[in-house]
C-alpha cells in the first residue's frame, strides 16, 4: 500500500493554469476510474472537489478539471485565484479493497 | 445535512487503547460504506479503514491491520474506531467520511471535522 506519487508542491500567478499530476500502478489508478481529488485548507476537513476522474460535486468550480492516462491522474485548475491556495491530494480505490492517497501537493498562488 | 461528528481523541500513552466514535445525523449510515481517514500534524492524509454498509465487511491499512477494528452501530448512527497498542505515529487527526456512492466500495466525499488522538507518555 505505497502512497499515491504527487509533487510535493505548485506555484501559479493569478489567472494562470497549473496541474498536479498523481501517479500510482496497475493496483490502483491503473486498475479503475475511482480516482478523487480533495482540497484542504489549513486547519480544515478535505472537501472533494473532482470523483470518478473528472466528474465535479454540485457547487465545485468549473475551474477544476480532471484526466487519467494509465497510472497517472492530473487535477488542472484554470485560472487560478488566491482562494485556490491550499493543498491538494488524490486518491484511488485499489484491487485489494482498500484505499490509498497521495501525498499531498502544496499550491502557492503568487 | 450531512453531517458527521467524531469523538473520543485525546492523550494516550502508548500501549494503550482507544475508541473514536463518530455520530452520522442528515442521512441513512446504513446504505453507505463508511471510512476512518488519519492525517498526522502537519503532514499528508492516510485512509486507514473502511467497513461496508451493513458491517460485514472490513478493510485495514497496513499499518493498523491486526491492531485496528472498524465496527459500526447503524441503529445508534454510529461509527466506531478501536485502535490498540498505540504509537506515537499513530498521532494524528482521525477522520470519518462517507462515500459518495450509497452500498458499494466508494471514496470518500463527506468528512467530519477529525478528532486528535495524541500517542505521548
């Protein structure tokens, strides 16, 4: 049950695009479209904001998109805001019946 | 709404055991699978657990398997974490969530606020 591979961080302008890219194995995001990502503030809950890949929750931002290409997932966000500031993990369902998540991505708005 | 509330964190001295609870109100706990998500201070998520809607199926990470038991009471509306000869790196915040999907294997979508379980002599 090794962790998802994610950078350890992002950096973008306001307005500009950036994408974090996930990569598992055949196990995991190789496996199934169970791929979500998760937003986190500080000192708050994760809140989802992408499932199944690239399918976004009622209320996320249009701003969030999602891919997958073998074992590797993507979450790219468009024009970028202050407010995106946070952290950011993904996760997949895995073959055994478990669940593993990235490690986590900083992303600093400059 | 949905809502999910943990309890029973605090400090444990390790070899020690402890029970997190987590009540389930704004939904029906039992047509979902439910998780126990940890994130230890200031550093990344990790799914420790989950157990089928009706309770009859339970999954572990790792590093709590043999160690680590997920049950839940549907007719309380609640979630329960027994974890037993704790560690200090079983310090974190313990999270429950709810997938999005109701009665199958799904991720988590809805999260309570986490309760911290502190593992220090």
């Amino acid at each position: 049950q090794s962790a998802l591979t994610q950078p350890a961080s992002v950096s973008g302008s306001p307005g500009q695009s950036i994408t974090i890219s996930c990569t598992g194995t055949s196990s995991d995001i190789g496996a199934y479209n169970y791929v979500s990502w998760y937003q986190q503030h500080p000192g708050k809950a994760p809140k989802l904001i992408l499932y199944l890949v690239s399918d976004r929750p009622s209320g996320v931002s249009s701003r969030f998109s999602g891919s997958k290409s073998g074992k590797t997932a993507s979450l790219t966000i468009s024009g970028l805001q202050a407010e995106d500031e946070a952290d950011y993990y993904c996760s997949s369902y895995t073959v055994s019946t478990t669940f593993v998540f990235g490690g986590g991505t900083k992303l600093t708005v400059l | 709404q949905v809502q999910l509330v943990e309890s029973g964190g605090g400090v444990v001295q390790p070899g020690k055991s402890l029970r997190l609870s987590c009540a389930a109100s704004g939904f029906t706990l039992s047509d979902y699978a439910m998780h126990w998500v940890r994130q230890p201070p200031g550093k990344g998520l990790e799914w420790v657990a989950v157990i089928s809607y009706d309770g009859s199926n339970s999954y572990y990470s790792d590093s709590v398997r043999g160690r680590s038991t997920i049950s839940r009471d549907n007719a309380k509306n609640t979630l329960y974490l027994q974890v037993s000869s704790l560690r200090p790196e079983d310090t974190a915040v313990y999270y429950c969530a709810r997938p999005r999907q109701t009665l199958r294997w799904d991720l988590p979508d809805y999260w309570g606020q986490g309760s911290l379980v502190t593992v220090s002599s």
